[in-house]
C-alpha cells in the first residue's frame, strides 16, 4: 500500500508544474503571479519528496538506474503491479 501511495505522491509532483502557467495567465497582480508560483513550486517538491519517502529505497534506486528519461513508465509499471500485463 505505501509504494502505490508513494508512486502516486511521485506522480502527482507533476501537477503543480502543470498549474503554474494557469496560475501566471489568471492571477491578477505581479505579486498574487510570484506567490502562486512559488507556492506550487513547493507543493510539488513536497509531494515529490514525500512520494519518494513514503515508496522507500528501492524504488528510488530503480528510477536512477532506468534513467530520468524512462523514470515514469517503469514507476507506472510498478503502480500497476506484477501481473498487469504491461
């Protein structure tokens, strides 16, 4: 159960990164723009931090090893489990 929620913690960093250009277009002063891009910036390093912290060791090192490149579908892969097919 902790490396799905990890997995999940992992892949879900992305989102914040994803938000912040629709945080830029829609806030309405410079500095309401600086401080939601801040604020995501930090939840998605909180949630990829804890996402890491709460899969463990492991999965950590296998991400390293496939590379950055082919980090998500191998964490993908192992969010599925063993006889996903995939």
């Amino acid at each position: 159960m902790s490396l799905k929620l990890g997995i999940l913690l992992i892949l879900a960093s992305a989102l914040p990164w994803i938000a912040i250009p629709v945080a830029v277009w829609l806030a309405p002063s410079v500095t309401m723009k600086a401080a939601w891009t801040g604020g995501l910036l930090i939840a998605a390093e909180v949630l990829f931090w804890a996402g890491i912290l709460v899969a463990g060791r492991d999965v950590w090192s296998a991400a390293k090893q496939a590379g950055w490149r082919r980090a998500v579908p191998l964490l993908w892969r192992q969010l599925r489990g063993p006889g996903s097919g995939c």
